[in-house]
C-alpha cells in the first residue's frame, strides 16, 4: 500500500504557473502587480469594478461545528472553485490568510488541504507577504502613542490608565501575555499600568483592515479606534494622538490584496485573517470585492462553524459592503457528526451510522439558520477514507427530506476531478434563483435585541444573562453613541451554547454575557461569552514540536 502524501509533500511537488501567468487568466495586466518574488504579487485597489459587484457570483463556504481539527472548509473553498473551472466557469477563490498562533499550534495552517490547496503552501502559512507584522505594527505604534502620551509633559492628554483598553498584539498562542504589567523598573521606562496581549488577529487593525473600502475609509476608521477616558470621563481616540496617518503608512502595502494560484493554476485571492470565534472571521471587503471584479463565480469562505462566520459574513460584512451571496455552501463531515453523536476522539475514523444519526441534530440546525438568511445551502460532505456508504446515504437522504440537496465532496483526493457534482449542484442552484439574502437584525435595533435575537434564532438559547461588568460596560455603549453598531460575538466554536461540553444541538440553555469590548473603527460591538480569550495559549503539545528545516531549507511537518 503506498503511503499517504502529506499535503506540505503535494505541495512542494506542484508545477507552480509564474504569477504573470496566473493573472493574465482574470485579464490583469502584468504592469499592474507588485510581485514578491515569482509566485505572489499584490494587486491594486483600483483593479475593483463597481460595475461588476452585482453582476457575478458570490458562493460563501461555511460549516457545521467543528472538531478541533476543523472540518474542511477551505479544502472545500479551494476545491469548489476548481470544480466550477472545471466544467467552464470563470471562478477563482478569496481566502483569509493563516495566523502563526494555529500554525504553530493545533489547527495548522489555512492553505487548504491535499490536492485543493492554495500555493506557494510554505510562504502563505509562515510571513507570506508581511501583512500580519505590517498590522502589528501599526497596533503597537498606537500603544507606544498612548503610553508615550501618559508620560509627555508637553502635549498630554489626561488619560487616566486605568481606563486604557486598547491593547498589544503579536501573532503567537502565548497565554502568558494575556495580563501584563509594564513602566516598571522607574521613571525612565514610562509609567505603570496593567496592559496584556490579544493574538493580532483579534486586533482592531485586522478588523478595520477588512472592514475598510479604501485608503481613506481606512483611515478614518483607524482615527476612531476608542483608547480609554481621560480623569475628567472625557473619551480619547486614537485620533486625538495624530495616529491615524502614521498607522495608515505602515499598512500601505497591506491593504492591496495578494494573488497566489492553487494547485491546478487557478487564481487565488488571500486577505486579511480574522479569527471567526473572537473577530468577524472573514477576509477583506476590498478582496472580496476585487474577486467579484475579476471572476464570475467568486467562492470565499467564513470561520468556524456558520453560528460564527457565516453569522458576522452575512450580518456585517454583507451589510456594511453591500454584498449579497447567491449560494452557501454548507461543510459537513461524517467524522464530526460522530463527534457531536457522542465519539471521544479515538473514534472519529469508526464508522458508526448510530452516532451519526445522533449527531444529525447539529447539521440540521445550521441548515435552519442559514434558511433564516434566505439561503438555502447545498451541503458539501467533505469526504474521508472512513466514511462508510450507509454513513454517506444517511445524510444524502436527510438533508432531501427537509429541501437540501447534499453532495460529497472529494476535492482533498481528486482536487477538481472530485469537486465536480458540487459546483454543478451551486451552479444550479444560483440559476434556479432559490436564493434572496436578507440580514437576521436590523443594525438599529438595541444592543440587547441584537444580541438576543443572534442567541435564540442561531444558538438555540432561551436567553442571555449579563454579568455586572457587562452591564456596567453595556451604559458606557450607551454613553458613547455606539448602539447602532452590529454585534460580533466572541463565544468558543466548539458549541451553539458558550459551553465547550454541549454538543450536537442543545437546548434549554442560557448564554453569558461576561463582559463587552467593542471596535469603534472597525464597526462592531463584540459581547464576550463564557470562558473565550483573545490571546489563546498553546496545546500540551504543540504542532511546531514535528516541524523540521533541512540544509537546503526544506520544510516539513507543516499542514
């Protein structure tokens, strides 16, 4: 029996197309990139066509709750997309890019899988084009401001530490960050104060840099980054420390999309990179917007499962850029119905048809939710060498009895060979017009309504309790003119409840509300639910320990 190519070994076997080559396929004019090297380059902001947004397709890819190995979303992205240039479609994909935090961690990388995957597979998964350090530093320019401030004699303005939220970040799982003390060690180092560290993809300048529509817009964003008070209660932005135009340099490059290829030659669009759990979860707007200009069918995808990314795709990214998805795909794996049907890990790879119908539940109500939207998803059953036919028939024929059509999805094995019958069946469904997008909420509604009605239509709560932190934190919203500002919850993906433990599709239960931060530039409110941090930490054993660099720079162990 041969032995199983690890992806990293697809990887470095692909024939890579010169990055020229890849964009002459969506009629780019080579004069018009920026290449970093021969198989990636950055593209302009004024390739986006207005003209173009509303005419094409936008195929968003999301899931049913994830194992903590993820489910396949982007594999499936990846894939769908060589499906539909398979069978004639103009299509390309529109990514987010991977966080070292995951890398190095549990997850892996974000570059796809087997023979769907994104390449060069190294660079993406590692420092790619430098847009996570460029927003680093323009985050961390902002808190050198603030402290630089406190300290000043000359220009200060007041601000009390101790209201200070704006944080560090750096693009590591290191859980010892999360609560710091810094200015020690006298007055020449600064002045004391309690900070900490979020993981850069919860960074308010990842989020304003998806957010934004262009340079100005993301300026204007980055000035209303909210700091803290002053000791008269007076709020500071980071516009009343001049920071805007300076952090707005330093992401000069970083708001030009980059181009890469998959596997079969394919264009790929990779931008920005938001967790789903604590941030919004989805690449840039302007990325989004510039697949639409360039593709007729663009297949973008959303974090976690779609209680999470999809839910912020749909309810604030679509709203705020005016998006409308004609087709959702809808991720499922027989190996994660098992798990929400009650197997320990051990036993992902057994087939057993009783656990899946146990965990059925699960996919069933994401399929409901994205109803809710006016999406009728087609269900892509990601597929495994351990699936058993009775497992796959079960699902097929589930999903025909309530109105969704289900199809297996082998774009890991065959890449586009695999993909076919799903880009025929999303194809289709765009044609059939069974799709009409509408948003859950209103953005006008109370902070409270919104929150509600996200927790008892998607999560299945029977309600939400504050804690008195959140409450006190809910008057300072009030306070400061945000309430009209969507909702971008921070709760584990691992449930529909803030409760790590309860699987498949719990019932009777109520959500917390610990406390609330909230993202005055980027334009979100984000309530955090139960035991969630924005600065994970590592596993026991982490993934960096089977990773290995030879003499000629080979790298192995990376997924």
């Amino acid at each position: 029996m041969s032995k199983v190519k690890s992806d990293i070994e697809i990887a470095q076997e692909a024939q890579m197309l010169h990055i020229n080559d890849v964009a002459s396929k969506v009629n780019i004019n080579i004069d018009e990139l920026e290449l970093y090297g021969k198989y990636k380059a950055k593209l302009p902001i004024d390739l986006i066509s207005p003209d173009r947004l509303s005419q094409n397709n936008l195929i968003l890819v999301t899931a049913m709750t994830p194992t903590p190995a993820g489910e396949g979303k982007t594999t499936t992205s990846i894939g769908l997309t060589e499906g539909l240039n398979k069978i004639g479609k103009n299509a390309l994909v529109v990514l987010r890019e991977p966080s070292l935090g995951p890398v190095f961690g549990i997850k892996g990388g974000a570059a796809g899988g087997g023979y769907s995957q994104v390449v060069p597979m190294e660079d993406i998964n590692l420092h790619f084009t430098g847009d996570f350090s460029a927003i680093e530093k323009a985050n961390n320019l902002l808190s050198a401001l603030v402290d630089n401030n406190i300290q000043s004699k000359t220009r200060n303005l007041n601000i009390d530490p101790r209201t200070i939220v704006w944080k560090r970040v750096m693009d590591m799982n290191d859980r010892a960050l999360r609560d710091i003390t810094i200015g020690l060690g006298g007055t020449a180092n600064g002045v004391p104060r309690q900070d900490g560290f979020n993981i850069t993809p919860a960074s308010e300048v990842m989020a304003i840099l998806c957010m934004a529509e262009d340079f100005e817009d993301l300026k204007n964003r980055l000035g209303n980054i909210f700091i803290g008070f002053t000791f008269d209660k007076k709020p500071i932005y980071a516009k009343d420390l001049k920071a805007e135009n300076a952090m707005a340099i330093l992401l000069k490059d970083a708001i030009k999309p980059n181009l890469v290829q998959t596997l079969e030659g394919n264009p790929a669009i990779i931008h920005g990179g938001p967790f789903a759990n604590i941030a919004q979860g989805t690449n840039t707007i302007i990325a989004t917007k510039m697949g639409l200009s360039l593709g007729d069918y663009v297949v973008t995808e959303a974090g976690f499962g779609a209680d999470l990314g999809a839910e912020k795709f749909l309810n604030i990214k679509c709203v705020s850029a005016s998006l409308s998805p004609k087709a959702l795909v809808l991720v499922a794996t027989i190996r994660a119905l098992r798990h929400h049907g009650g197997a320990k890990k051990d036993d992902y790879n057994t087939p057993s048809l009783e656990k899946v119908k146990k965990g059925i539940n699960n996919l069933n109500k994401h399929i409901e939710n994205c109803k809710k939207f006016g999406l009728n998803p087609v269900v892509a059953i990601n597929a495994f060498p351990s699936d058993s036919n009775e497992e796959v028939n079960f699902i097929i024929e589930n999903c025909k009895n309530i109105g969704v059509k289900a199809v297996v999805a082998s774009g890991w094995e065959k890449g586009g060979d695999g993909m076919i019958d799903l880009a025929e069946s999303v194809v289709d469904e765009i044609e059939n017009g069974n799709n009409s997008f509408k948003p859950l909420y209103d953005w006008n509604k109370s902070v409270k309504d919104k929150i509600e009605m996200i927790a008892k239509q998607i999560y299945g709560a029977n309600g939400v309790e504050y804690s008195k932190k959140a409450m006190t934190e809910l008057i300072k919203i009030n306070d400061l003119g945000l309430n009209h500002l969507p909702i971008c919850m921070a709760k584990t993906q691992k449930s529909f409840s803030d409760n790590d433990s309860l699987l498949g599709r719990p019932e009777g239960f109520i959500v917390t509300v610990r406390e609330f931060e909230f993202a005055a530039g980027a334009g979100f409110i984000i309530p955090i639910l139960g035991k969630m941090m924005r600065m994970p930490g590592l596993p026991a054993i982490p993934a960096s320990e089977g990773m290995n660099i030879d003499n000629n720079g080979k790298i192995s162990g990376l997924s």
